[in-house]
C-alpha cells in the first residue's frame, strides 16, 4: 500500500499540486435484520479502494478509485491534481497546507474476530434478542432486531510525509419493539455499539437487549401526554448528550469557521457557560464506538476539551481549518470511507461530570420533569437553534419522580440553554450513535452525566 501511495502523491506533485494525500482502505461489513421473527436481511460486503486528494493555493480536488495498481494510481492522481490547478483561480481564500507528520503502524487487537464467527451464529443472536421483544408480552405487535459489525484496514499518506496504518473493529445490536394497547401505540429503541470484536456480544446488556427494550415499551403504555409548560429540566446521559453532540459539538467543528455557519464564531476563549461546565470530545477512550488512534487525514488525535470551566477552548480540527485558523490539528478529521473527503468530525462528545448524586439531583427539584432517551429532533448550528423529543419522561414533583409520560420536547437555542445549567450528576454513561454530516455517517458516542436546566419551555400536548 505504501507504494502504490507514494506512486499517487507523486503524480500529483508533478503535475502542479502543492499538497497530495491518499486513503487506501479495505472494509468488511455485516448486516442482519430480522423483523417480526422474518430475516428482512443478511448482508457481508466488502469496501476496497482508495480517495486521493490534491491540493494547490486554496483549490481542493477528490477522486476516488477502486483500481489499487501502480497505473490506476498514477493516472488518478495526475487527474485529481489537474483539477485542483483547474480551479485554483476560482477560490475565495488562498492558504497552503501544514501540519506535523507521523509514522505509525496501530494493528487493534480484538479476543473475537469478525471473522471467526460464523454467518449462522450471528443470525442466531439476532434471532434470539428478536424473540425476547416478542414472547415478552402478548401487546408487543412488531419487532425489529438488528445486528451489524464493520472491520476496516486503512493506510494513509501525504505529501508531508505522513504514513499510517490503522485498523478498527465496531460491532453493533439494535433492538426496536412496538406495542399496541387498543388505541394507544408505543415504539422503543435501544442499542448497544462499543469498540471491539464479537466479544462485545457476550456481555449480558447485548444478550438481553431485547427484554430491557420490551419491559421499557411495556412501560411506556401507562404513560400520558405531558402537560406543556415551563419546568426545571433534569436531563438524563442520552439526551444530554444528544444535546451536546448535535446542538453544541457540531458547532465547534472548525469547518463553519471559514464559512460563518456556526453560532460560537466570536467565541473562542470566550464564556459560553457556567463556570462547573466542562465539555470534551475524545477519540482516544479505550473501547468506545468513536475512537480511534489517527484521524483519515494521518493525524494522531488527542482528548480535545472544547469548553473548560464555562468557557470555549478548543475547536475540532482538519489540516484545512488548523491551517486556515493558525490553530494546532487535533485529529477530528474523518470519512465515511474512501469514496468521500475528510470533514470535521466528532468522537465521543459528552458533558464532564459533577458532584451531585442523582437523588440528591431530584430531590432538589420541586417541579420539573426527567426527561430521558431521544426520538427525534432537528438542530441550527448556525443560529444555535434545537428542538428535541425525548423517548420519555418522569413528572417531579417535591424532590420525588412520578407519572411516566411521553410526547415532550426540549427546545431552545443551545448558549441560553448551557447559561440555565446549575446542577451536574456524578454519574455518566455514553450511547451509542451514528452521525451524519455532509451525505457522510461515521460511528459516535455522546452522553455524560444526568443534568439539570432550570426554568425550560417544555412543548407537550
């Protein structure tokens, strides 16, 4: 791999480009659903290719190619480069490229391989969570069960002179049941995603992801529709971290920077919360489903504290916005695969805990709500805007939690939300997620502790 690289880098060095970098990688996949006790489908597949760039004077070009020879490569990176000197003219900021170099070879080690296990034992764990959400209760009308696993090998080079071998390994089950009481209608949906081989599977909250989903839309059948109002909010790990990923950490990936898109622009080194809120992304957490050792660009990354003690510091980071914003690259830069360029992306995004036990937490709170889990919701970087809907909640009233409830939302803009933010859990959990930005999903985690928001518009029926 390193020399058909090398073989692209230097075509597109010849032909014009100032900076050139490669991706070669070489993914398994595998997908299993199975809907209702029916297989809906069984899928392997493997990706194999390599996405090249070119550089020149601000001017970007991409190229993507399946043809792994010394002549594939070779003419691929002489057409990316000349599209890049095509362009040059056209870009609104010149700038070169810079960043410190690595050579490293990071081979991740795992008890089960993917490969090891057979098509049928897969199938067979996807059956038997299937069957947990189905046998649990006879009001349980539909299930949906899922299972898939991704092992990719990647090396990556620049002109710099990076070069870099990682791998990685994620596997992932899903449970979705839905139950149905006359005219009352429930869906649930919970998942387990970590870093790892198969042996992922044989922890108990994998074996019986299928009852825990079932007994919490069981549950969901005594709930009612919240009561809309203003409540203290106490938010719990899912949905805070949902929060923190989707309406505050998209935020602060540099690439809104250079095109004015994102509400912390004048920010930095700035107080964007109290003082006890801290904020981190951090790829470098032993096991979790957003980690990993080098970026898609060959940077190594780094726990990246985007806001300490109230206030922002640090921004996610590709050699373009580090660049661009003479800031130093920090390894968020990632892909999809081969096929797409390197954005700016999150890893594991999540609130730093407090000091508060959770009892303590509730307690302390006269009238507000638990809201826990996420449905849906939609998010404006730009303006700092959000709307979420959690899965469901618990009524507080006088420091204890009461009547479950359903259909309510948190909504707000995300700097006047964290400013409302006065208590922060000891507790802390992440969850697994996968996050799309730009037509590109990669794997996720987002969380932290419980959390409580003082005073918070709640829309209900």
């Amino acid at each position: 791999m390193e020399d058909l690289a090398t073989i692209a880098i230097e075509a597109a060095l010849k032909v014009g480009a100032s900076f050139a970098d490669v991706r070669i990688e070489n993914t398994s996949t595998t997908i299993i659903e199975i809907n209702d006790g029916v297989s809906k489908q069984s899928m392997a597949s493997r990706l194999k290719g390599a996405g090249i760039r070119a550089f020149i004077e601000g001017a970007w070009a991409f190229a993507q190619t399946t043809d792994l020879t010394p002549a594939g490569m070779r003419s691929t990176g002489e057409s990316v480069a000349k599209m890049a000197l095509a362009t040059r003219e056209k870009v609104a900021e010149r700038f070169e490229i810079d960043g410190p170099t690595f050579q490293d070879r990071f081979e991740y080690k795992v008890k089960k391989p993917f490969r090891s296990i057979s098509i049928d034992e897969k199938m067979s764990l996807v059956k038997m969570i299937d069957d947990q959400s189905r046998d649990f209760d006879k009001r349980i009308v539909s299930t949906r069960s899922i299972y898939g696993d991704m092992h990719t090998e990647l090396y990556i080079a620049n002109s710099l002179g990076t070069n870099v071998y990682v791998e990685n390994s994620i596997p992932r089950i899903i449970s979705a049941p839905t139950v149905k009481d006359g005219a009352n209608r429930q869906r649930i949906v919970k998942s387990l995603g970590l870093r790892g081989g198969y042996e992922v599977m044989d922890a108990d909250e994998a074996q019986n992801i299928g009852n825990a989903a079932a007994e919490l839309v069981i549950e969901l059948l005594s709930s009612v529709a919240a009561k809309g109002g203003s409540y203290d909010v106490v938010m719990d790990p899912i949905l805070n971290g949902v929060m923190i990923h989707e309406a505050f950490g998209h935020a602060t990936e540099a690439d809104n920077w250079p095109s004015h898109t994102t509400v912390l622009e004048d920010k930095v080194g700035k107080e964007v919360g109290p003082e006890y809120l801290s904020i981190t992304d951090d790829p470098t957490m032993d096991g979790k489903r957003g980690s990993y050792e080098y970026d898609w660009e060959g940077t190594k990354t780094k726990k990246r504290t985007l806001v300490k003690d109230g206030i922002l510091t640090e921004l996610l980071h590709t050699l373009e916005t580090s660049s661009r914003l003479d800031m130093e690259p920090n390894g968020a830069a990632r892909s999809q695969s081969f096929m797409h360029a390197p954005l700016s992306r999150m890893s594991n995004t999540f609130m730093e805990p407090g000091d508060w036990d959770l009892d303590e937490l509730v307690q302390d709170t006269k009238n507000g709500i638990l809201l826990c889990s996420f449905n849906y919701g939609y998010t404006r970087p730009s303006v700092g805007q959000f709307m979420f809907q959690a899965s469901h909640g618990y009524i507080i009233e006088n420091g204890e939690k009461g009547q479950m409830v359903r259909d309510v939302s948190l909504a707000g803009n995300i700097l006047e939300i964290l400013s409302k933010v006065d208590a922060i859990g000891n507790d802390f959990k992440l969850d697994a997620g996968s996050c799309g930005k730009g037509g590109q999903t990669v794997p996720t985690m987002s969380g932290g502790p419980h959390a409580r928001i003082l005073d918070v518009p709640i829309g209900g029926m």
